[in-house]
C-alpha cells in the first residue's frame, strides 16, 4: 500500500497552477498549498522540533491548518487537533496528556490558547510573531524522507465515561489505509470533486481532504456552518460534494424550500446514526445522492459504508443500517464470551483491519479492553444481516451522539455535581429529529437549595464547552435507582423523552 507520505507528495506535486483550495484568506493553488507544508516543515526545523514530538493546533477551517496537519505526517511528528468547540479544561487536561511541545492557534483563538499551559504557541495567521515567520519564504526542494508507516503521526483524543480523556494513537498506515478506501470505495461525483466542507477538519471531514486533492478536486473551508453559507457559497463555487452530521443533514432538508441549494452529487454523512425520516427527507430534497459512513476514532471513518444504492426509499430497514464492512476490514458481532454470532443476532461489533489505532496514549489497561487479538471492541451493539448489512442498535456504553460530538454523561454529570447547591445528578441522551440525540440532565437539589437552571447550563458550557449542554434540565427529588443501587438509565431515558417534548413543546 502506498504510504502517507507518498499520497501527500503525490497530491502536492500535481499542476501547480491547478486551484487546490480557499479559505477566508484567499485561494490556494497547489503550488501555493504546496508551499505553505513546506515552510511549516522548516517552521517546525527552525523550533528544533523532531519526529515523535506533538503539535497541536486550535483553529477553524484553514488552508494553513491543514499544511501543518500535512507537514506533521510528512515528517513523522504527532499532529493533535483540538476541537474548536471543546472546553478549555478538556483543551487543557488532552495538551497535558499528549506533552505537546507546540500548540499553533489561529486569531480567535490566541487568547484562548495562551490560557492551556502549552509550551510554545504561535499564531496560524502571517505576521512578525507567527509560526510562519519562522520559515517568510519557501525553501524548495524534495520532499523529507517519509516516516516508517507504523510511525504514530496523529493522536486523536476522545472522551470516556472516566471523565479523562483517551489519545488513540493512529499510524501512518492507518490513514493511508483511511484515504485508500476512501478514494476507492466512495461513491465520487462524477467530474472531479469540488468539496465544500463546512464541518472541522480537525476532525471527521478532514479526512476527505486529501482524498479530494488526489482526485484533482478542490476543497472549499467555510470556518463553520450555516444553511445560507451552504447555499450561496456552494453555488458560487459550483460545489458537487458536502461532509455532514445529521444534524447538519436536518437543517438543510428543512430549509424552506425557496432556498437553492447546490447542485450536489455527493453528501457524505456520518458522525452519528441519521435515522430513516431524516434519510427519506433528504432523499426527496436532493436526490440519490445520499453516501453514510461508520468509523471510530479508534479505527476512523471507514468500517462500514452505505452506498448511494443502499440509500433506498421506502425501505426503513435499509436506511437504519450503518452499511456494508469495507474491502480489507472484518466486522463480527460476538457475545459477551467474546464468541462470534449468526447473521440477525444482537452482539458487540468488532473490527480489524489495517484502520486499528496502536491503543491509547500512555493507557496500556484500557488499550488491553478494547484492543485483542487483532481485533478492537467498539463499545457499539448491533447485527449483521445475512447480506453483509451492518446496522447498530444500541451502545455499550452510556455515550451518546448530539449533533455529530460524543458526549459522555460522566463528563457532564461531573460538571454539574460541582455546581453549589446541586446533591446529585445523572444525564441521558434521547432520539431527536434535529440533534440525533439530545441530553436531558436530572438534578437533585442539596437540601433547602434551589439551583437556577442557566446558571447551571453556563456552568456546563464554561468547563466542557457548548457541545456538552444539555438541552433540557428538570429538578427531581432523587434519582431513580436499579435493585443494585445503580441510577436506572433506563427509567430516566423514558423520564428524560417525555422532558423534552416538554422542553421543544415550550
């Protein structure tokens, strides 16, 4: 297989007048993007930074972030891109973990930046104190030599029901294997890809990037999204291809249907379960143009997929699948003995293949849960039907999806618990049409307290950030508890939809 490092070069080096990419700076041709990955490799020279050591970044979709992404894997550093939605203590606790030696950020987020305690940080943006001043110019010449493919290259950190954060550390292998299937198995537009992409690179929608340049396209980065940005700036750009959470998903097909939409032929959606209604809408609005994918930050992106041909309407059994396994991954479903399950029954999916990170940053026993044999454990429960359709029904684990972000109850429950006046509290996550799923938080109030419920919900946004808030909040005199003495997040899910019809109803 080709290494990373070959398909970044091989991407760079074709027409150099060729459009590459825009951002809110400008357009980039590949001879300018080019550019900009080698004077971040002599940027990162100029620090004495060298392979193994991390650097992190904090900004919004830039064409200069993704050079630095490229230069880390061209010259076998650890790129760690923080979400720009996350809160500072999570941003905080993962830049401690990862010992990164270089945070970069862009404008907006300098202050911001300067409050995590990273070592060094440098701006994105051009200018006398910028990363890019280390290097004014482009020094030219050939590429460095490419790290070894089992080389860790990316530390891609997720949340737990611990409440600490978890680095899974992917290779250079791993993303090659990513972009391959990728270039292979995804139902592309038919000219070439003019991909807008308003989703994070730093996470799930980056990994179209280099898939797209490859295919002689073109990436438009939109710092965030919105239905009219979609509208007028993919139809000025002539835009052909998206990347989408459902909840981005929803928002378009309920756009009022005066608002022209462009004239895509691909929407890639993942990040979290769609749901038949959602597809079915979609489908009647755009057409059959529909691509879903089901990866873990563990084994990114490409486990299953849910071509165009599969997105069939009428048929809610096809639209609830998370696809088919990709060429070159396994998928089995096993019991609780870990033993493998005939089609149709329930059990944890496992995966292998050459998608598996390494196991967790300096967290051998929990890498030793989910990684054996070759295999890694999902935490995801689901079936496989005797035509290869994998669909999940459930979660192992308590984590929920809201608008394409993980959120882990543990991690708000413990934010709220350190509220005054708040004795206890428990957060679920429930269906709903927009977000996929939507947290609903239970209080118990400490004796004779009243606590105010958006000092509360600003509380939450402070420490975990505004992915982490829940969308409704009720007060309730105790938690409801199983004969084990566990809170009974069954009784609450039921508690908890009924509380936000309540909550959407007001």
């Amino acid at each position: 297989m080709e290494t990373l490092a070959a398909m970044i070069a091989r991407a760079l080096d074709g027409p150099p007048a060729r459009l590459a990419m825009t951002d809110s700076e400008g357009a980039f041709s590949l001879a300018a993007l080019a550019g900009l990955v080698r004077r971040a490799l002599a940027a990162f020279a100029a620090l004495g930074l060298a392979p193994g050591d991390t650097v992190a970044q904090l900004s919004r979709n830039r064409a200069r972030m993704w050079a630095v992404m490229a230069a880390c894997y061209l010259g076998g550093l650890r790129s760690l891109t923080l979400h720009p939605l996350s809160g500072e203590a999570d941003q905080r606790r993962i830049l401690a973990r990862a010992r990164a030696r270089l945070l970069v950020t862009d404008l907006e987020f300098a202050a911001q930046g300067s409050r995590l305690g990273a070592p060094r940080q440098l701006l994105h943006e051009p200018g006398a104190d910028s990363f890019w001043a280390l290097a004014p110019r482009d020094p030219g010449g050939p590429w460095p030599p490419p790290p070894h493919p089992e080389a860790i290259i990316r530390l891609a950190f997720t949340g737990g029901t611990t409440g600490e954060p978890k680095g899974a550390m992917l290779s250079g292998r791993a993303l090659a294997a990513n972009t391959a299937m990728a270039l292979a198995h995804l139902d592309w537009p038919d000219a070439p890809p003019r991909f807008l992409c308003t989703a994070p690179i730093s996470h799930g929608s980056g990994s179209l990037v280099l898939p797209v340049l490859l295919k002689g396209g073109e990436v438009h980065l939109r710092p965030g999204f919105a239905v009219t940005d979609v509208a007028s700036c993919g139809r000025q750009v002539g835009a052909n291809m998206t990347w989408l959470v459902p909840t981005m998903l929803h928002d378009l097909v309920t756009a009022p249907p005066h608002v022209a939409m462009p004239a895509f032929e691909t929407i890639v959606w993942s990040g979290a379960p769609a749901g038949p209604a959602l597809l079915e809408a979609a489908l009647a609005r755009f057409g059959r143009v529909l691509v879903g994918c089901y990866g873990q930050t563990e084994a990114p992106n490409m486990i299953a997929i849910l071509g165009k041909a599969d997105h069939v309407s009428g048929d809610p059994g096809r639209l609830s699948a998370a696809g088919r396994p990709v060429p070159g991954m396994r998928v089995e479903i096993r019991n609780a003995a870990g033993r493998a399950l005939p089609p149709g029954a329930p059990g944890e999916v496992h995966v292998a293949g050459p998608l598996l990170m390494h196991g967790y940053l300096d967290a051998p026993s929990e890498t030793a849960k989910v990684l054996r044999g070759g295999w890694l454990a999902t935490g995801d429960i689901g079936r496989l039907d005797t035509d290869g359709l994998l669909t999940l029904v459930d979660r192992a684990r308590d984590m929920f999806i809201s608008g394409g972000l993980n959120i882990y109850p543990a991690e708000v429950e413990a934010a709220l618990a350190g509220w005054p006046g708040v004795r206890a509290a428990a957060v679920v996550g429930v269906p709903h049409p927009r977000w996929g799923e939507a947290g609903v938080a239970f209080i118990v109030p400490a004796e004779g307290a009243a606590p105010e419920l958006p000092a509360l919900s600003a509380h939450v946004r402070a420490a975990r950030g505004p992915a982490m808030v829940p969308k409704a909040f009720r007060i309730v005199r105790a938690l409801p508890l199983t004969p084990l003495g566990k809170v009974d997040r069954v009784a609450l899910r039921a508690l908890a939809q009924a509380a936000l019809a309540g909550e959407e109803a007001g």
